[in-house]
C-alpha cells in the first residue's frame, strides 16, 4: 500500500562501515547493525583488552527501554537471551537448551532453559527471570518503545502476557497468531531477561524503570559487565566470571570511548588509541575504503523519505493523481548520485520499502523488486501524459 499509493520513497538499502584494527579476529554482527566481541582475539599485546567506540552516551542500559543500534550492541554483549546470532548469521540457542517445541498450530511454544545459570552477582537465573523480563518489557508502566513487539502473544483479560514458567528450565507462551520470526524476537535486545530484585530495589515507586542500570556495576547476566562509567566520556566493561560460557570469552576488557565526533574518532584510531570505530567522516570513505581494516557489511533496512499525504500540496487532486505526482516525484530523484556522493559504500539502490533478506517465513525472501520503482526520470512524464 506503501509503495503503490507513493507514500514513501526508498532511496537505497543500508550497509554498516566500520574500522577493525587487522591484529583483531572473530568480531562479527548480525543484519540488524548488532555487534558481538566476546570471541574477538587479538594478537601481539595487550591481547586482553580492546578499545572501542560505538556512539557517544547511550540513552537505556536496561535492554526493555534501548531503542539504539549501539545500546543493543552493549545489551548483547553484556547480558544472554535464549537464542543468538552465530558468527555466520544463523540463529542459536544461547540460553535455551535447544530449539523450542512449536505446536501444530504454530501458537504453543515450550523452551527449554539451561541448568545452573547464573547472574554476575552469582545468584541464580532460571525460567521465572525471563517471565519477569517479558512481562515487565510488554506492561505500559514500563514505557518500552519496543513493547508493540510483545503483540504477538496472547493476552489474559488484564493484559498480561500468556507465558509462563512451568518450571525452573520450561518456558511455555502462547501467541495470538502463528510468529515465523519468534526465535528472532527471542534473540532481539528486548527479549533479553533482567534481574527482578535489581530493578525493583532502584525503583521503590515505579516511577523510573530504568534506574537501576544508570550507573556502572549493575546486574548482568552475559559475557561482560559494567565496571566503571564516566558519562559522556567512557565506559569499562569486564568479564562476567559467572557468563555461562565465560571459558570462551577471549577479551578480558572492552574500553569505550564515548563520543559522536566523527573526526575526533577517527583520529583516536589513527593515533592507536581505538581498536574499533563504528563511524567514519564522508569525507574520508573515499581514502579508507580500500585499507584492510575497514569493513562495510549489508544491513537490514532502507532509506526512505515518506511524504505527508495530507499536505496541501495535494489539495484538490483526486486520490490518483495525488498518488501519480508522488510517484513522478519519486522517479525525479536521483539515488545513484545519492549513493556516490553521501553513501559512498556501493548501496544498492531501493526499489522496495522492504529490503532484501527479509524472510518471509517460508524460506524466501519478502520483499519483490518492482520495476515501477526503478526511476527512469523520463518516466516521470508518463503520470502526467
């Protein structure tokens, strides 16, 4: 409906860039921007310790309130859902003792949780923490943006999500419709679990949920915690002795600088003060895009620009032409030259709002390239003729 009616206009696909100091292996992420450390190695010195930067403050620490690329990548590294993504992209259980059983009907599923997990305070995780999370991450009173993707389960008479814990290793939920994509939301930063008695001991009233990981040392659960934090300048993370698979984290210590000065970024790398950097000046693509240690990788998403369709400009217009002049609109734009100029990582042009490797839950892709949206500008003509 989108794209018929003109509404939006892709413009190209993402891809991530960034820069990896070539002494550094086993880094990867996954198509949502995520990052993932904790089996990076390094060789030389100071193999122990890597030097980052992802952004500059993050606004949530509590995995329920982040909505940030960057926030995600610290919630991945430093606390463990049920599944994950593996280096090659493919979905894992991480905490999950296997693949969950699915009902028939695609709406009952049972989860099978680890033994013996731990959180970093050394006390023990079990099925009843990830109830907690959900619920918590889906309840309005915790003002979670992403609480809309708990929509897929369904609900008791007061709002409560149908999941629970049947014992200390089961999960059982049930959904309001078949999930195809329900491992992923498993594995995706707001499904994540959180310590109860941590959350609630910071926020006696409940009237701010993410209190109690607003300073370093809070509770975690995965390959890192928070070991010291100085706003808007760094952050120090360590390994989670108690991580259920501590015996493989490689780096003992990831070293953040915060900071969204692109130049200033850069320069830390090329002064050796990084080991890592999440962003690159424009200006600078061109002379770093051949070098060894920078990486540009494809990413799940579009860039669009989506048109008021109640504007006045359409005033007067009929439903068709109003979709008519924004589709001649959208063909006067040229995006290669979008892509040359500002992105300058070989894009691939948009000619869907859906991009590519969206799964549409039956082993293909979603999305469908349409030639209407391949924008000969003299096509533009076409809708006016």
């Amino acid at each position: 409906m989108l794209m018929d009616t003109g509404a939006v206009m892709p413009l190209y696909y993402y891809n991530d860039l960034y820069l990896l100091n070539t002494a550094f292996t086993g880094d990867y992420s996954n198509v949502f921007g995520y990052k993932y450390f904790m089996h990076v190695k390094k060789d030389g010195k100071n193999a122990k310790v890597m030097r980052l930067n992802l952004a500059s403050e993050p606004d949530h620490l509590d995995p329920a309130l982040n909505t940030t690329a960057d926030g995600g990548c610290l919630a991945l590294n430093s606390f463990a859902g049920l599944y994950t993504y593996d280096k090659d992209g493919k979905l894992v259980p991480e905490l999950a003792d296997g693949e969950p059983e699915v009902s028939e009907d695609g709406t009952q599923y049972t989860v099978k949780v680890k033994k013996g997990l731990k959180w970093s305070d050394g006390s023990g995780l079990n099925a009843n923490d990830f109830v907690y999370s959900w619920q918590r991450a889906a309840d309005p009173k915790t003002g979670a943006d992403y609480a809309y993707l708990f929509d897929v389960f369904a609900k008791d008479a007061d709002g409560k999500l149908k999941v629970e814990a049947k014992d200390d290793n089961t999960i059982t939920f049930t959904l309001a419709a078949p999930c195809s994509y329900m491992v992923g939301l498993m594995a995706f930063p707001t499904f994540l679990p959180v310590q109860k008695k941590a959350v609630e001991a910071a926020d006696k009233d409940g009237s701010n949920p993410g209190a109690w990981a607003m300073e370093a040392g809070f509770v975690t659960n995965g390959a890192y915690t928070l070991k010291s934090w100085k706003h808007k300048e760094s952050m120090v993370y360590v390994k989670n002795p108690n991580y259920y698979d501590a015996d493989n984290v490689t780096v003992d210590e990831l070293d953040f600088m915060l900071s969204a000065d692109d130049t200033a970024i850069l320069a830390a790398y090329q002064a050796g003060n990084l080991d890592f950097a999440d962003t690159v000046p424009t200006g600078e693509i061109k002379n770093l895009k051949n070098k060894p240690d920078f990486h540009v990788i494809p990413n799940l998403g579009t860039y669009y620009v989506a048109f008021n369709v109640n504007s006045s400009m359409f005033d007067g217009m009929t439903t068709e032409q109003a979709s008519d002049t924004r589709k001649a609109l959208s063909k006067l734009i040229d995006r290669q030259y979008i892509i040359d100029t500002i992105g300058q990582t070989e894009q691939k042009l948009a000619t869907s709002f859906i991009p590519p490797a969206m799964s549409d839950g039956h082993g293909g892709e979603f999305k469908k390239n349409d030639d209407a949206y391949t924008y000969p500008v003299k096509d533009a003509v076409g809708y006016y003729s």
